[in-house]
C-alpha cells in the first residue's frame, strides 16, 4: 500500500516474491514494517544493515486502481445471537469439515452418536462489499476443493474465524470456530444493482454493492462450545478474511467484537461493535490473537512510539499500554 501510495497508484493488489519486474543496481533497503499511514517507505521500520543478497528475495508489488472492501454487519451477529443443541446425528459432516472440538471425536461412531449432542453458539453474519472491485477468491476454479459430504467447493481455506474468548486483560481463546468460503455468491444487493455471482451455476465472488448471507442455521455457522463453562462473560471474534489473502481497501470493518453472557440455555449481548486498530497496526503471531498494536507502549521502563527490536530479533509490539505479557509481531 505504501509503495503505490508513493508512487501515486492508489492501491496494492498483490505482493510479489522475486524479479518480475527486473532487478535495480542496488537494493537499499531490508525487511521494512510500516504500519499504514506512511507516504513513503522511508518513513518505515526496517534493518539497519541490508541483509538481502539474493534477487530471489527481492519483494514488488503490483497496484490497482480499485480493490473490494468487505464490511461486517453488527447487527446482523446482535439480533442472531444464540445457543442450540443439536444431535450428533446432524453433526457428521461439520465434524469432517472440524466445526466441533476434539472431544466430539469419540462421541462421532455410530454406538454413541444417537445418545449425545453439542452446545453450539449460533450466530448470522452478514456481508457487504461496498468497495469498487469485486471480492473474487485467491484460488483458481480448477484450484478449489470439492467436499464430498456437503457436496460443495471450497474456494478459500479460512473464509471467516469465530474466537470466544476470556473477557479478562488475558483475552485468553476459549473455543473456536472457522468458516470455509464454501458458497461465496451474492445472496441480494442493493437496489438497481443485478446479482452476478451464484453458487449453483459455479461462479463464487461478491459484487460491488451486493451482501453475501451466512444464516444462523448454516453448518459450521457457529463456535462449539460445549466443554465451554457458561454463567460467566465472554468476548466474541468474529473476523472476516483474516488472513488478508485476498487485498481490501480497508480492513478494519472486517472484525466485530461482542460482550456477550452465556446463560448457558441463551446468551445476553451486552454491546457490539467494530475492532478498530486506532494504531493502524494488528499484530501477528505472538500470544495475543492478532490484536492491535498499543502505541505508545511501556516495556522494562522503557516506552516506545513504535515497533521494537529489544529482546526480540524481529519487530514486535505490546498490545496493552503496560506490557503483561501480551504481544505479536508487527
């Protein structure tokens, strides 16, 4: 984004690995990290040394003038809320696709299947592309991987991750769930704007101005929560194209997050509402489940305005103010 910022090409498209686009004279510049409002790389993170020798290594980008922009409704997760239990005997192709726990596995043979059932926590999400490209997925058509149970695609691996977790300063994950990208079509679009992609005639993407529905009731459309405790508070994830395989405009109206209380019969919604990175950074890997950034931050008596290096070989960040213990790599 940074590259064709500066360059005065609006948007980022594809990160590239290599010499596609040939190799200059001399590379001056090593692993950089930017956090987003940058005009130019100069003004971002990165080694004091060049350390990249090989033109294999050399990273481009190619820009385009119009991207997608997904955003999750709130009020749809708000108003669809809820908790069912469901028979084992509904559950074996969500099992193969590993929408239940481990523990589901040995309740899953044909002995003990009738007699048990999972807690699940249900919930609708609903989708808009209101940027100015089409949501198409990374994979090609012929790349997709058919599911003989549900009979269906699968076109991106990780379409949606849904996280409970703690509602203490830990936010430690409790349970989990994924949704595979296995029906990506317009459900319904604005008014005056014609449905292009659809499940059933083979095309999967989300047009510009059209919502992509997951109902409540769909398979895999839920967090197993079954060796969860209820009768306690908890913090709802909810995150859309998580891994950014597939480039947007923007992505910070891609995370919903609720406080929520599991009654365990029904759950109580006490507020929803987007997970706006104020720092313009998420972290990755680390311990804190891709939370944001905390600028600044204050780490051995030390604070610092930015990413850091310090008892780390690669830039990380705090994600609460006072380091606890909590960080992930910038």
């Amino acid at each position: 984004m940074i590259v064709c910022r500066e360059l005065g090409l609006n948007f980022a498209e594809k990160n590239i690995t290599g010499n596609e686009f040939g190799v200059g004279e001399k590379i001056v510049m090593s692993k950089p990290i930017c956090i987003g409002d940058e005009i130019s790389l100069t003004q971002c993170l990165r080694d004091d040394n060049v350390t990249c020798s090989s033109s294999e290594k050399v990273a481009g980008v190619r820009c385009t003038d119009a991207l997608p922009d997904l955003a999750l409704s709130i009020r749809g997760i708000y108003r669809t809320l809820r908790v069912d239990y469901l028979p084992n005997t509904m559950l074996r192709c969500s099992w193969e696709e590993n929408c239940l726990t481990s523990s589901a596995n040995r309740y899953m043979n044909n002995f003990y299947m009738r007699y048990y059932r999972r807690r699940l926590m249900r919930f609708s999400t609903i989708i808009l592309n209101f940027g100015s490209a089409d949501y198409r997925p990374l994979a090609k058509k012929e790349d997709w991987i058919w599911h003989t149970c549900h009979k269906h695609f699968h076109s991106q691996e990780e379409f949606a991750t849904y996280d409970l977790l703690t509602s203490d300063k830990r936010r430690r994950k409790v349970a989990e769930g994924h949704k595979a990208s296995f029906c990506l079509e317009d459900t319904r679009c604005l008014a005056g704007v014609d449905r292009t992609y659809n499940c059933t005639a083979g095309t999967q993407g989300i047009s510009v101005n059209c919502f992509d529905d997951y109902a409540y009731s769909i398979d895999c459309q839920w967090i197993d929560v079954s060796d969860v405790p209820y009768l306690r508070s908890y913090i709802l994830h909810v995150n859309i194209n998580p891994k950014f395989e597939v480039p947007e405009t923007d992505f910070d109206n891609n995370v919903v997050v609720c406080d929520i209380y599991d009654r365990g019969s029904f759950i109580r919604v006490r507020d929803c509402g987007y997970d706006y990175c104020t720092s313009g950074l998420r972290s990755h890997d680390g311990n804190a489940n891709r939370a944001c950034c905390v600028f600044p931050f204050r780490y051995r008596g030390v604070w610092y305005e930015t990413c850091t290096k310090f008892s780390v070989d690669r830039y990380w960040c705090s994600t609460t103010t006072i380091y606890e213990g909590k960080w992930g790599l910038c």
